[in-house]
C-alpha cells in the first residue's frame, strides 16, 4: 500500500477551459492512486484562489471536490495542506470532503521512515516581504476584513490580483539556483543538523527537484502541475517523483 504526495494544481487559471482540462487529469490521477494508496496528501495552492465565506465558496471545481469525497468515502485519508494560494480554507473541505487540512507542517512517520512535509512558504532564509505579507494574510483581522466585501467583489478582485503570480506568465519556466540559493534546500540542511528527516517535501517551488541531501535525506519537490505534472508516491521502502500526462 501507497502513499501518493502532489502539490500546486492552481486550479482557476490561467482560463476555464485550460483549469476544467487540468481539472479533469487531476481527478483521473487521483483515482489511479486511490486503487492502492492508505493515504494521499496535497500540499497546497490546490486552488489559485480560495476564501470560505459563512455562506458560500467559490463555484466550480466540482468533480475535484467530488472525487476526493469519494476517495475519503472508501477511508482513505486524504491530507490538504494551505497554501499561500489558498490558506483561507475555514472547515468545509473537512465537513464536505472528508479531507484533514493543516496549516503549516507535519512530521509523520511510515514504515520507520520520516517524512517532513510542508507547502513550503516562508520557510528558510528570505523573503522577508512575503513573510509580513503572510503573517497579515493569516490574521484574523485580515480574514474578517475581506469576509466583509460581497462574493462578486471579493472573489474576481482575488482572481485579478492572483493573474500577477509567477506560474501564469507565459514561457515561464523555473530554473534551479543552487544550493546556496535555493531556501528550501537550505532549510532542509539546517534543519536536518537538529532533527533527523529521510524525506523533506515541499511544493510551492514551481519546479520538480529530487536533491539528495546527504547519504540518507532527500529533499523533494512537488512541482507544479500547469506546466508540467508531477507527484511522488512512496512503496514503503522507497520514494520516486514520477510523470503523469503529458501537459499540452
């Protein structure tokens, strides 16, 4: 039995047509690894913009949110993680879908191996914009505020805002900047000096990494699944990042 691991579908963008297309391959990834998997996790920006009003969300994505209910129906675990796309989930994924949604991190361990698993947001040395900004998104003022602007002003001003991130330019592709660059692989390392981890897994980075750490921990990234499709599964023993169908 198998644990299936996937990241940044960005799911709203870049259009309708293209976001039901990702949609759709989404779902059948989904249901392949559900044949064999005791659990399933998705770490984040699922969604390219997500907010919970008290009385509403934002339509579309139904066959997504219906294949995971299905798949948390046959009692397999499915964990969502939050994402700086879509951190303003407020309980109805768990109460509709049956999923687990977390915050920041978890370490679990399987089989005796550790995993530390995250989005992979403010992590690391940098960014300190970002950080202020997430910190501010993450309150509760900021989350009451925006509950106080009508859905058909709050959702497209979201959605407008959400067209200036780096994955929707066009021929937009990540590079690898080095280990000295790179703060999620720096993270890793660093934290691997207090704790011990076989398997770091982060999405958020845009870009599929598999970088052995030392001779024991790896640091694996999710990618993103717009430009590319990415997941990675774990047999018990090991751990592969793999292709699903082939992006057009």
């Amino acid at each position: 039995m198998k644990i299936y691991f996937s990241s940044d579908f960005h799911l709203g963008v870049p259009n309708q047509a293209e976001s039901l297309e990702r949609e759709k391959s989404i779902c059948r990834w989904l249901e392949m690894a559900a044949k064999d998997a005791t659990e399933i996790y998705l770490l984040g920006d699922i969604f390219d913009f997500w907010f919970e009003y008290r009385k509403s969300v934002p339509k579309g994505f139904v066959r997504l949110l219906g294949t995971i209910a299905s798949i948390t129906d046959r009692g397999i675990l499915v964990t969502v993680f939050k994402g700086n796309h879509d951190m303003w989930m407020f309980g109805y994924l768990e109460k509709e879908c049956g999923v687990k949604t977390i915050s920041n991190e978890i370490i679990i361990e399987r089989n005796k191996k550790k995993f530390y698993l995250h989005h992979g947001d403010g992590l690391g040395p940098g960014e300190p914009r970002y950080k202020i900004m997430r910190k501010i998104f993450r309150s509760h003022v900021c989350q009451a505020l925006f509950g106080f602007l009508h859905p058909n002003l709050g959702i497209p001003l979201a959605n407008f805002i959400s067209k200036k991130s780096r994955i929707q330019q066009k021929g937009h592709f990540e590079t690898y900047l080095g280990d000295d660059k790179e703060f999620l692989t720096r993270f890793a390392k660093e934290h691997l000096q207090k704790q011990y981890v076989d398997f770091f897994v982060f999405g958020h980075r845009h870009l599929a990494l598999d970088i052995q750490l030392n001779n024991n921990s790896r640091y694996i990234n999710l990618g993103e699944w717009m430009h590319e499709k990415k997941y990675a599964v774990f047999d018990g023993e090991n751990m592969q990042l793999l292709s699903w169908e082939k992006t057009t």
